[in-house]
C-alpha cells in the first residue's frame, strides 16, 4: 500500500513539472489533430488553445520548435529523366527531323548517358528549395558526298528553384509546381572532314540559361505504411518542364524529372 501511494505521488509531481513546462513553452505544438479553436482555461494555463494540446508533432532534431506536420528537412535523390532525355527523347526527335543520307552507317545523334543529382531543403511546410546538377553525353554525326562530320557532346545541367506543393495537409509532397532558373554548359569535341579543304576541327563551348516551371508529383511511399519519420525513400515524376531558353528560345521537355531518393 505505502509503494502504491509513493507511485501516485511520483506520477502526481511528474505531471505538475510536465504541464508547469508547457506554461513555460505556450508556442510549442505537442499534437496537431486539427480541430477545434477553443479555448481552455485552468488556474496555471491562460489561453491555451486545445489545437495546441492535442496534436501529432513530431520533435525537429537540433531546433527547439515544433513543426504541425514535420516529416523530413532533406532529400537526396538521382534523377533519371535525364538519362531518358538524353539517350531516348532527345535522340529520337533528333532522328526524325536530321534523316542521315542513305548508306550512312550512324545515326545524326546517339546519346549515350546521362544522369542527375536532384537536392531539396525543406522551408516552410509546403515549401522546399530545389537545386540539381547533372551531366549526359551524347554524340553527334552527319555525312554527305563531300564531306562528314563527327562530334561528341558533353553537355552538364543545373538548376536552382522553389517548389510550392498543393495537398491537403501541411507537408511537402503531392504535386507541386516548381519555378526555377537554371542552365547547362555544352562542351563539343568535333571533326569536318571535306574532301575540298580536309579535316577541321570544330570545338566549341556554349553555354545555354533558361527560366522554367516545372510541374511534377513527390510520392512518399512510405506514408501508406504510416511512417511519416526518419529515413524512408520517395519518387518523385515530373510530367513538364516548359519555359524560355536564351539559345533555344522556347524549351519544353516532356518526363523531365523521374527521380529516386531518400527522405531524411
């Protein structure tokens, strides 16, 4: 009996300490289940608002606030929309319109890699900043009866942008539009060879921005698990990237992200 009555008095003090904690932390959400805006008075607590004291928050390692809906600060993935770009979409648009003379024995341009760091910070709720860097290489070839030309493109892309997500609740994933500027730096190592004037070399550098929107979906798988923390991996598909291009003018790519990472 006397051990059950120290338990009661031990839980009763804990409890004093735990709620005279929370009177020193008023801006501190403990569970968010979105509800109700009254307001609850007791002798210790003035204006405490109930959405303030029921909610599912989780702690933001390192801070000293809490966030309504905190699932993870980072991500880091590798994006493979740039690999379809550059050895399937581009090569195959290419082809079509640069038809090679017949007899030729390569095609006008062969893409042959290509890939995509893609990086996001989170800053508000449904708010990250976007930055990616990447590179693809692609060659080129055209032949007629005079002459042939033959190059190879190392071409190495960035971006830096926002994306704004449009969900029902307060974290960063569904569909988002992304604005974003960014640019990508050509490097062409190439031959003109005519039987009137020989072999030339024709090199250049070139170096291409642009101001894009980008829309697309992050799909966090592991939510339908109902894990919403720690390190857990997303997808992330972008079905247009559309904007304008200081060389090209008008840039579209059509799946310019499809991209693979982890949540942390």
């Amino acid at each position: 009996m006397k051990r059950l009555l120290n338990i009661i008095i031990l839980t009763l003090i804990f409890s004093g300490i735990s709620f005279a904690q929370s009177n020193f932390m008023p801006n501190y959400d403990i569970i968010d289940i979105k509800p109700i805006d009254t307001n609850i008075h007791v002798p210790f607590l003035t204006n405490l608002q109930t959405n303030r004291i029921f909610s599912n928050s989780i702690f933001i390692p390192g801070t000293n606030i809490y966030n309504g809906d905190f699932t993870h600060k980072h991500s880091l993935g590798v994006d493979f929309g740039t690999t379809i770009f550059a050895t399937l979409m581009a090569p195959y648009l290419f082809n079509l319109v640069y038809e090679q003379p017949d007899g030729a024995e390569r095609k006008a341009l062969d893409g042959r890699f290509g890939f995509r760091f893609v990086y996001t910070l989170r800053l508000l709720d449904k708010m990250e900043l976007d930055a990616t860097f990447g590179m693809y290489f692609i060659n080129t070839y055209y032949r007629n009866a005079i002459s042939y030309y033959s190059g190879s493109v190392y071409a190495f892309p960035f971006s830096l942008g926002v994306r704004f997500y449009f969900n029902k609740g307060n974290n960063p994933t569904g569909f988002f539009l992304l604005p974003k500027l960014g640019g990508t730096f050509f490097k062409t190592k190439a031959n003109l060879y005519s039987t009137a004037s020989g072999t030339e070399n024709k090199d250049t550098f070139v170096f291409d921005r642009y101001l894009a929107l980008e829309m697309g979906f992050r799909i966090d798988i592991s939510r339908t698990l109902g894990i919403t923390s720690g390190v857990r991996p997303f997808i992330d598909i972008s079905i247009m990237d559309i904007g304008v291009s200081y060389v090209y003018l008008l840039r579209f790519v059509p799946l310019s992200r499809f991209s693979i990472g982890i949540l942390f």
